[in-house]
C-alpha cells in the first residue's frame, strides 16, 4: 500500500526519464532522471500524502534516493 | 533541467578555483509554488530570500526565485555533499553584498563543508530571462 502511494507520488513529481512500472525498489531514482528540484517536490507531496515532515536530519540525498529509502524513512516518520 | 557539471582549474600552486553551475525552468518554480504554496517558500528558501524577490511583486518574484535555487544548486555541485550528509535547502542562502552583488551565506553542514573544503570565500552571478534563471558559482580555496 505505502508503495503504490510512493510511486503515484513518483509519477507525478520525480520528473523520471523512465517508465515507473520498470523501475526496481531499490533503483536509484537520480540516476533515473530525478533533478534536485524534483526530489523537492516529492519531498513536499510525501509530507502532504502522508501527514509527515522531514526533519533537517533527513533532508539528504540517501533518505530520497530510492523507493526502498523513502519507504524506510517514512516508516521511520510514521512510527513517531 | 541541465545540469552543468563542476570543473576544476588550478590557476597557481596553493590556490584552486572550483566552478559550479546551474539552469532552472521559472516555470517549475511557479509549478511547485502553485502546487505546495508556503511550505515550498519555507522550505527552499529563506525569509530574507523570499521577502527580497517578493518586494516587486508576485510575478517578477519568479525569476528571482528560480535564480536562487540554481544558485543553492550551483554552490551543491561545489560543496559536493555525500549521499548522507544533510543540507536543506535554506543553509546555502543568497544574500546581497554592500555593493548590492549577490553573495552566498552558509551554515550548519554547508558552511562545515565549505571550512573543510579551505573554501575562501564564493562568487556568484545570477541571471534570469525568459523561460530560465541561471546561475553560476566560483569558489576559491587554499588547496
């Protein structure tokens, strides 16, 4: 379930070169086209679908860098 | 968006000037705002930032803005943070010098690379027109 919200959130902000549907959990989404600016926007959408915020602590590259990290970090959130 | 990739020259021994540079779409600045509204503003840049672009209104606040985040992303691709180091947004500010040029402030893990790097001091240039800001970012630092 967590998944599928992060990846519609994916599709709408990340700005990736490459179909979603193809994209492994584990891939590294600024390899897959992600710029800094929309890992930005995905930021701020996971804080909005979620009813989460990032602490300054987590605000670098490795929290955003993949399904599989954002996953974790909003379990991480979540659990608070 | 294009990035620019950061190059180093080495003007003389001891003394190394690293360049970083950036292009964004106002648009998408527009976009995010629209979409995120303050929480974009806070979260991105400072009050100081915001209220300096704001002082002419809302539209011409966009490319002002959109220079800015290339210039917080210009001087990222000098400062080359490692994928677990964290760097909001607003630790890397462009302020105005005396002199009315635009100048970059750090703090927190910006200003703790930018010491461990031996960087100087910056320099920036800002420039927006059309449908694009640019900016471009020079350090100098003791190597």
């Amino acid at each position: 379930m967590i998944d599928g919200q992060i990846r519609e959130i994916l599709k709408e902000h990340a700005r990736l070169a490459i179909d979603l549907a193809a994209l492994d959990d584990a891939a590294d989404l600024y390899q897959a086209g992600m710029t800094s600016h929309a890992s930005v926007n995905v930021m701020l959408a996971l804080e909005g679908n979620f009813d989460v915020e990032f602490p300054d602590r987590m605000l670098k590259r490795k929290v955003f860098e993949s399904v599989d990290s954002i996953r974790q970090a909003l379990n991480e959130l979540m659990a608070h | 968006m294009f990035g620019w990739l950061v190059k180093r020259l080495k003007l003389q021994q001891g003394l190394r000037v690293e360049v970083g540079a950036d292009l964004v779409r106002i648009a998408d600045i527009g976009a995010a705002l629209e979409t995120f509204g303050e929480r974009y503003l806070k979260r991105v840049f400072t009050d100081r930032e915001v209220r300096y672009c704001t002082r002419s209104g809302t539209d011409a606040a966009l490319g002002s803005l959109a220079a800015r985040f290339a210039a917080k992303e210009a001087v990222m691709k000098i400062l080359r943070p490692d994928a677990n180091t964290d760097l909001p947004w607003t630790s890397i500010e462009v302020i105005r010098a005396e002199s009315g040029a635009p100048d970059i402030a750090l703090s927190g893990n910006a200003a703790r690379l930018a010491n461990a790097a031996g960087i100087a001091r910056f320099a920036l240039s800002l420039s927006h027109d059309g449908d694009y800001a640019t900016a471009t970012a020079l350090a100098m630092r003791f190597a």
